[in-house]
C-alpha cells in the first residue's frame, strides 16, 4: 500500500469530491443513523451540498481550505474549514468553523479523523484569537466525543436542512 497524502483540494478534484461526499453522508446518516431523509430533500441536498458546482464554490472560498486525505488517487477523508457561519449570538467576526470532516468508512481507523483534527485546529487557532466552532449533528455522539476530547462544549443549537427536512444540530465552541 501507498502512502496517505494530505493535500488541498483542486478544482481536477470535483467529481471525486462529490461522489466521497455523497457516499460518506450516505454511509453516516442513512445506513449508518438510519435518518429518514426523504427521497427528494436527499436529492436537493445532494445538488446543494455536494454537486460539483457547489464544491467549486467552496474551494474558490476567501479564508477556507478544504484539505483531502488520499492514496492511489482514492480520496479517503476530506476537511473543509473556513470563517464562523453558525448561527449563535456570541459569534464574532474572525472566528473560524470546522465546516466538515467526514471520512470514508473503509478509511475509519486509520487515524485520518485524528490527523485532520489536529491540522484543522493548528489552522483555525494561527488566524484567530476568538472561539473556534463545529456543527454537529445531536445524534451523532461518537464525533461529539471526539470534539469535546479536543475543548469544543456545546454551546446552541439550531436546524440544519436537508432540502426541506430539518436536521436537530448543537453548536460546539471552543474558547
């Protein structure tokens, strides 16, 4: 087996962008959480969140980076960060979110959700001084776990949608 390689994500990169990002959601909440998302929000969702053309969006972003984990060319885990856009009143201009941190089911174990954690934090915590936020689904306890062992606390909550199905979700913060 080759080497895993962290890199930035490039525009050459948006099919296969969007096809892990589909299939990590699918994986996680559908087969996963068993989330009754219905057919047509799921499919606007996917439109919205994962089509090729939002992704190029969110890699031309100003103060973001989206980072992939990759070996032979098979993206295994993928790391999106950029300015705070959670909605909570303590929110500040300069802070920053972890946006997305998914990693592939064939890559969990591997230590990618780990590695990732750490780069995101160095990141965020070398462009500001304020809080550092992450939006988390309320019934996935194993990765708020994971952020509360890295200082995140709940501090919110509010809805998430999924085309027009609304997703319970808690602001995580850390001061």
């Amino acid at each position: 087996m080759n080497q895993i390689i962290i890199r930035d994500a490039e525009t050459r990169d948006l099919s296969a962008l969007s096809e892990f990002s589909r299939r990590t959601f699918t994986e996680t909440f559908i087969d996963g959480f068993k989330v009754p998302y219905p057919p047509e929000d799921l499919a606007t969702f996917y439109q919205d969140s994962f089509g090729e053309a939002a992704l190029a969006k969110r890699l031309a972003e100003p103060n973001c980076v989206f980072w992939i984990a990759e070996r032979d060319g098979e993206i295994l885990a993928l790391c999106h960060l950029g300015p705070n856009g959670l909605p909570h009143p303590d929110a500040k201009d300069g802070e920053y979110e972890l946006r997305r941190l998914y990693v592939s089911k064939n890559a969990q174990g591997l230590g990618l959700g780990t590695t990732l954690m750490k780069q995101a934090l160095e990141w965020m915590q070398a462009r500001t001084s304020g809080a550092l936020w992450i939006g988390v689904w309320s019934g996935n306890e194993k990765a708020q776990k994971l952020y509360n062992a890295y200082g995140f606390e709940k501090a919110g909550e509010y809805q998430y949608p999924v085309g027009n199905w609304m997703d319970d979700e808690f602001i995580l913060r850390r001061a």
